[in-house]
C-alpha cells in the first residue's frame, strides 16, 4: 500500500479520535476549549502510536493483519 493511503487513513485516526474524545471530554463537564486540548493531545498520540505501529509492521513486511487482501501463505 502506498504512502497516501497510510497517511490519509492515520488523519482518519486522527479525527475520529479528537471527536469521540472532546465530546467525552465536554460531557464530563470540561469547559470547551479545555476538552479540545485535551482532545487533541491525546487524539494526537493515538494517531502517532497507530502510524508508529503500521509503520514497523510495514517495514518487516506484515502484511497479513493490516490488509484484508493480503496474500499471507
């Protein structure tokens, strides 16, 4: 898979964590721009520590769980 394809699915990670994570944040009666700080620290992580971990599965060519249609035998 090429390079686009990890980074535009690691913004994907990126955004969908940031919103899950601001409106847990808000609901637990954080101010809003505290949750989006909060949110995006941590949405920011989660996107590092995803890339990190597809990135080292990449390089020692583990395809299998990362692509459905991998051919693993």
């Amino acid at each position: 898979m090429r390079f686009k394809f990890w980074l535009k699915r690691t913004f994907s990670v990126l955004v969908g964590a940031f919103i899950i994570l601001s409106a847990v944040y808000y609901v637990r009666r954080h101010d809003a721009a505290s949750a989006m700080r909060e949110a995006a620290i941590w949405a920011a992580l989660t996107a590092l520590v995803y890339g990190a971990s597809a990135g080292y599965h990449i390089a020692r060519h583990r395809q299998c769980g990362l692509d459905e249609n991998a051919d693993c035998n």
